[in-house]
C-alpha cells in the first residue's frame, strides 16, 4: 500500500468532514460556510463541458511575508508558528467600480488581495483599503454594484443611481465618509493601508475561538490626491499606479507592510456595543488594539501580466486550519459567490492556474471540466469511499463545531433595533479629521452630489442631507450649504436637519 495522503481541497487544504455537511444541528438545514459542499457541487456541476465585474483592473506582485511576533496562543496556523518564518505571497491591489480600461486615480475603493501560499494550503487574504464596506447583507450587492457601474438607458455612469441608493441605505454612510474623504484617492498602491475588513476567527491549539480583524499598514506612508490632483493624473497617466508599482520593485524599493490584527475573545462579541460581524462597523483601537505579527514586503515583478495578474483568483472561502470564518453575513455571502465567480471566468480548474495553485500537495476526488491540465487523477478512484485510492481525510484537521445565536431560521432585518446606529461611527470619524480634511472632504461630497439630475433630484438629496446632519452637525450644514440647500426649506418639507 502507498504512503496514505491528506484529503484536501483544490486550493490545498487539507479537510475532515467530506461526506457530512454543516448544519444548524443534528436535523436543522445546511449552513452557507460550508464551502466544502459549494466547492463538490460546483465542481461537478461544471465537469460537462470572461473581465472581472468588480475589481477588473488591477496590479500585482509576489513578495514574502515573514512572522515578527508570537501569536501562537491564539492560531495554531502554521504559518504563524516560528518568528523568523517565511511565507511567499502574492498580491492583487485594484479599483472596484470601473472596467479595465479605467483610470487608476478614480474615486473608489481599491481592492487588497494577498494570496499565502502556506504548507497547509492557500489562503486568501481578500479585502480592501478600508476596514469596512457599504453594505451590511449579501443580497444587496448586486443592486450596489450595479449603481456603480452605467446606467442601462444611457450607458454612462450615474450619480443619481448612485446617490439614491446610498441615500436609500444609510448603513452605507461610514464608508461612504471614508470614499469622499481623500483616502478616496491614494496616490499609489504603495502608499495605502489594506484591511481583510471582515470578522475572522482564530483557532488555537486547544481548539480556543478568537475574533479577529487584518490590517496591514503601510511602511511607505499614506499619501493621497486631492480632488483635483487626482482629476489630473487621469487625464496624464491613466495607468499611474500600475506604473508606480512595477518601477518601484524593478529598481529595488520594496514596498513593504506590517500585519496586525485584533483580537477579540469568543464570549465578548456577544455584549461588546457594537455587533462585531458587522462589515459597516469598525473595533476602536482603544477597545481591541492592535497586536503586531510579521512585515510583508512586494519584491518581485510577474514577468507577464495575464499569466500572473489578470488570471490571479482569490476568495475569502480559502483559510487554512487555525485561520476561520464567523458570522459575518457580507462574509457568508462571499463564501460562495467568489469560487463561483472564479469557475464562471476562468473555469472549474482555476485553481490549476500556475498563480493560483497550491504549491504543496493538493489530493482530491475532483475529476474532468475545462482546461484540466494536472493529469485528471489519472487511474486513481473519482469517488469516496473507495477501498482502492489511498486519500483519506485526515481527522486532525476536524473543526469545532460552533455555537448558533439562535435555533429558530428566519429572515432577520439587518438594520433592526439595536444595528441601526448608521451616525456614531461616521460622525466619530468626521470629527477626528483635521479643519483641512474636513474642508476638502465636504467640498468631494459636494462635487458628486451635484451630479444628481432628474425629477427626483431634490428628494434625493434632501434624503441623504438628513444622514449627514444625522452624522455630525457641522458635516450637514457644510454640505448643504454647498449645494445651496436651505435647511430652513428642509425643516418646512418635513425632512430633519
């Protein structure tokens, strides 16, 4: 009989429970983290034999990421399990919103990608340059994206979809502060801080449960356009950014990052003030401070940019054993719909893709689809259990189970009593900014809000004025003011300033 292998899945990661699904107990119905269940099944439902809609132009690099600090007390992922240790990386830094022929210095928030390829599997670090987002459910974002994209009539970008969508939900108003501030504009990839932005978990070696939140801070420094400084580079270098990046690492200045998290014990999330699975919110340093845990440095350029960049798929499903999900429902969401997205452009074997794939062993059941170019499995079993093959799930690697917030499935308002506080934080952040910041910030506001036309031009407006004021006084007054709105009028028609 030949060694026994690691079950795993595509991306590498080795896994118990592959005839079993995850339920809300022993009878109740199946869990969206499965990823397991979504990876078989789309799979084989893609065995029978295109740009990205979100995040489509982007600019990458591999590097390293080596551990400075100790946290073995809260993650047995063996990545983290020697300071000094070394993992290689790859990056995918990107704007959201436009196509792939958009400028680099657009309004938007820029995608912060990092694939590890660990001895345990790949995992996919994939977030953001902001530790939070516009919406708080899965099922709102394609209706967000789709404001953010070109209208169906005139096939031009809208601020009035925009705005009336964001007016409409005003959980997007923290992050939306952040966009209209010039953190909206960074002047390069170098030079902005990325975020996993979800609620992850951490499993320790006694099988201990921690939340925990990524930010990865820049070395280089924050720098950022103004509104008119980012205005003209589109029309000077559309392609600034990529520019920067390859240049930089072609002569030697590494751009580096130091990963820190916070952590968070499994019992305070259920009395800390805020809802901590919340993808609008963010944990005050003063509450979870940040601990440090190693230096990633970008230290070589692709040598071909569709190989490498533009083939390059990441999905937050991806988290090796220490490393997990929680209930974060923009997270849920994501789960599934980022693998899907994945076999949709690139097919069901993307993660045969050199840049993709597990660079240590990777032992499934998975046969046949398009493009499938490492031997197919050759005369091994396609099928479990099987008294032939020798890949077996390793128990090891079996996970807690994990405790449910209630036994009763419904669809519950995100935005009910008690997670409706859409002001706190955005006014918090507006009033921690500088008199300059606050001035430039308020005049971005008032640039993209002026482009709302059409005849509900005045009912939009007057809506999302009453969250500015609702955020911080000075924050709607400045606004209105300069959209020549008079807050007096307001008051008559209703609406509250």
């Amino acid at each position: 009989m030949s060694e026994q292998k690691k079950l795993t899945t595509a991306s590498g990661i080795p896994y118990f429970e592959h005839e079993n699904s995850m339920t809300a107990g022993a009878r109740g119905p199946i869990l969206l983290q499965d990823f397991i269940l979504h990876e078989k099944m789309a799979h084989f439902n893609r065995e029978r034999i295109p740009e990205r809609v979100v995040h489509a132009k982007g600019s990458g690099a591999y590097g390293t990421f080596t551990v400075t600090h100790d946290i073995t007390a809260f993650t047995k992922a063996k990545l983290f399990d020697t300071i000094g240790k070394q993992t290689r990386v790859f990056v995918r830094f990107s704007t959201v919103g436009g196509e792939k022929g958009s400028a680099d210095s657009e309004r938007d928030p820029r995608g912060f990608a990092v694939k590890f390829y660990t001895e345990e599997g790949n995992w996919d670090l994939v977030g953001n340059n902001t530790p939070i987002f516009f919406i708080k459910d899965p099922k709102k974002f394609s209706d967000f994206i789709h404001t953010q994209k070109r209208d169906p009539r005139t096939n031009t970008k809208s601020a009035t979809m925009v705005w009336d969508f964001w007016s409409l939900n005003p959980e997007s108003l923290h992050q939306v502060l952040i966009l209209m501030s010039d953190r909206g504009t960074p002047v390069s990839y170098r030079h902005m801080h990325g975020f996993g932005s979800h609620t992850f978990s951490f499993l320790n070696k006694d099988n201990e449960r921690f939340y925990v939140k990524f930010h990865f801070i820049t070395e280089q420094g924050i720098k950022n356009f103004t509104n008119e400084e980012a205005a003209e580079m589109r029309g000077k270098d559309p392609d600034h950014a990529q520019r920067d990046l390859v240049e930089s690492i072609d002569k030697g200045d590494f751009p580096k990052w130091k990963l820190k998290v916070q952590i968070m014990p499994e019992a305070a999330a259920k009395t800390y003030i805020w809802n901590p699975f919340d993808l609008t919110k963010v944990w005050p340093h003063a509450d979870y401070p940040l601990v440090d845990v190693g230096v990633m440095e970008l230290n070589e350029n692709p040598d071909n940019y569709f190989a490498h960049v533009e083939q390059a798929a990441f999905a937050p499903a991806h988290v090796v054993d220490g490393i997990g999900y929680s209930p974060d429902k923009m997270l849920q969401g994501r789960l599934l719909s980022y693998p899907d997205a994945h076999r949709y452009r690139l097919g069901v074997n993307y993660e045969q893709i050199p840049v993709n794939r597990c660079p240590f062993a990777v032992n499934n059941y998975h046969r046949d689809g398009a493009m499938r170019v490492d031997g197919n499995g050759g005369s091994h079993p396609n099928y479990f259990p099987n008294s032939f093959g020798n890949i077996t799930p390793d128990p090891a690697y079996k996970e807690p189970g994990m405790p449910l917030d209630s036994l009763f499935a419904d669809w519950y308002d995100r935005n009910a009593d008690g997670e409706n506080d859409h002001y706190t934080q955005p006014g918090n952040l507006f009033r921690l900014m500088t008199s300059e910041e606050k001035k430039k910030t308020i005049s971005n506001i008032v640039g993209a809000m002026s482009g709302i036309e059409g005849h509900k031009r005045e009912e939009i407006i007057n809506r999302q004025l009453c969250h500015w004021f609702r955020a911080d006084l000075q924050l709607g007054m400045g606004i209105a003011q300069g959209l020549g709105v008079s807050v007096d009028a307001m008051a008559a028609h209703g609406q509250p300033a």
